[in-house]
C-alpha cells in the first residue's frame, strides 16, 4: 500500500518510514508528488494534522498519513504548541530547530519552571472524504533544559530532558529514543489502528 506523508520534514519522514516498516507500507513525502503544504489554520493538532492528510490526499488521490506535533511548554501555557514549527520567527530569527532551540532558551532565561511535554498526532485518511480518518496520539513530558545535549534527532531533541532516561532525546541512541518518543508512541498506536481498520 501506497501512502503520502503529508511533510516535507526529512527527520519526520526518516523516523515514519522506519517505525512503519514491519506494516509493509510504501510511505511517499508529498513534495516528491508535487503536491505543496496545506494551511494550517487551526489552534489543535488534531485539527492541522486531518487538515494536512485531507490535502495530501485529494490532491494525489492515494491515502495520506499527516502529523502534527509540537512543543508545549507549561510556563507558557501551552505554548508553543502548533506555532512550534515557526516559533524562532516570533522573534527575529529564521525558521529553523537550531534557532527554535535558540529563542526557546532566551525565553526561559530564569524561568524555574520547566516542565514541558512533546506531542505528536498523527491522522491517516483512506481518501479526502474519509468519514472515519484514523488518529492516533502520543506526548512525552519532561523538562527544557539549559542548554542543548546530544546529536540526534531534530527539533527540540537536544533540549527535551526526559528525566528517566536522565538524557536528552538528543543524547538517547536513535532507537531508545523512536520507542520512547511523542512520536514512537504516536506510531504504534497508528500501526494497531492500520491493522485493524486497514490492512486485512
């Protein structure tokens, strides 16, 4: 079975394509398809990630796996949440994680609560007018930390302390961190949900 990554985020697309694996699936990024990003408009992952796979779908006409994940931060109720992709731009920096991780940090300079959680929702749709779409969803909470640690991963891994790995994700090998990640947990929940509904 084909079905369009409604991203064009290479780590995302990296980490998807290898937890999906043993469904046998065929995952394609929707830009190798021609297709571009869909808005999102919406202030819920739920809402932007049903968006995105409804896109990616009508426009290739196969079904669409979407995530929308982000970084909610409690000392900023909530926030950055869906704007996480986009979060450096709010204050003077180019879109990108290295200057995320940046203006994250210049933000909770002396701020002593760090709590924060990592999201991820991921919706699958069988076709643009999908009824039922799928959605599965998994969040990790830990702590920002002060300054980044580790090399793996993307985003905000290298500053996301998940205090019983007493690590970064950044700093956890690449398959401790997708079994135990906002979207590790997002995937397999996707995968039960593929098998059951989908894959017969």
């Amino acid at each position: 079975m084909k079905i369009v990554l409604a991203s064009n985020n290479q780590g995302k697309l990296a980490e998807l394509k290898a937890m999906l694996a043993p469904l046998g699936v065929q995952l394609l990024r929707q830009a190798e398809l021609g297709i571009p990003e869909a808005a999102e408009p919406f202030r819920t992952f739920v809402e932007n990630a049903l968006a995105k796979a409804r896109h990616a779908s009508a426009l290739s006409g196969l079904p669409a796996l979407a995530d929308d994940a982000g970084l909610c931060v409690e000392a900023f109720g909530g926030l950055p949440g869906v704007d996480t992709a986009f979060y450096a731009v709010q204050f003077g920096y180019a879109k990108g994680d290295a200057n995320n991780v940046k203006a994250l940090l210049a933000q909770m300079a002396g701020i002593t609560d760090r709590r924060a959680a990592l999201v991820s929702t991921l919706v699958a749709v069988r076709s643009a007018e999908d009824p039922e779409p799928l959605i599965a969803c998994g969040r990790v909470a830990g702590e920002v930390a002060l300054e980044p640690m580790g090399s793996n991963g993307f985003g905000f891994d290298p500053v996301m302390f998940i205090p019983e790995f007493g690590q970064t994700f950044a700093q956890l090998p690449v398959e401790v961190k997708n079994a135990n990640s906002h979207r590790g947990k997002a995937t397999r929940q996707m995968m039960a949900l593929m098998r059951e509904r989908w894959i017969t």
